[in-house]
C-alpha cells in the first residue's frame, strides 16, 4: 500500500517504533513530534525497559509488546514495524510470526544474528 505524506487529514499509516537496548520508548519523542501529523505513532517499551522495567525480558514477551502496539491502531490502518538494534531483532521476530499483518518492516543498526565482541556482551 502506497502512503502518502500529508500533514492534513487523518493519519495515513502506523508506525511502531520499537526502542534498542538499554532504552524504552522514550528514545522516540524527538520523531514523534514530527512524524504524528502524518502518521499513528506507536511507541511501546520493551520487557526489561521504560514502564517494563519490572517484567523480565524474554522474546516471547517482547514480541507480545510489539504485538500490542501493532493491534491498538485504528482498524484498517497499513502497519508499519521500526526497530532499532533490540528492537529490531524483535521487530524481526514479530515479522516472521506474523508475514501478512505488516506494510512494511523498517530496521535500523539490526542483525539477525548478533555476532563480534561487542554482540558477545548483550548475548550474556
């Protein structure tokens, strides 16, 4: 579905922005401000994170999160899935369980496979 940028009228599509590690969906403010004119923004906190600090993470559990997020929107809306770092593995996650519901998956400084030193101490 083709998405037209206009900051008149209803939103267009939502966009659910998905925080990385070691932040909570604050880490979106900043976008929000200027993304919501156009768009349904969505910002949920991971398990382990923000208002989720106290919940342990898990992936089941973050991909609950996103899924959430994703079902909030208003009916008929294009879904739109942004993750970053963490949240991009989960985003890919909630994609690959979920291959029809997107419009789109956006990921930013994400693997699917976390490797190298530095990846070695969010694995532990």
């Amino acid at each position: 579905a083709r998405m037209a940028l206009s900051p008149q009228g209803p939103p267009t599509a939502r966009l659910v922005l998905v925080h990385g590690t070691r932040v909570s969906g604050v880490q979106w403010e900043v976008h929000r401000r200027w993304l919501s004119p156009i768009f349904d923004v969505a910002t949920p906190d991971l398990p382990g994170h923000g208002t989720m600090a106290d919940v342990p993470f898990t992936m089941p559990r973050a991909v609950e999160s996103v899924s959430a997020a994703v079902e909030a929107g208003t009916a008929g809306l294009p879904v739109v899935l942004v993750g970053h770092s963490l949240g991009g593995y989960v985003a890919m996650e909630y994609a690959a369980q979920h291959p029809t519901r997107l419009a789109g998956l956006v990921l930013i400084g994400s693997t699917a496979v976390p490797s190298g030193p530095g990846a070695a101490a969010y694995r532990l």
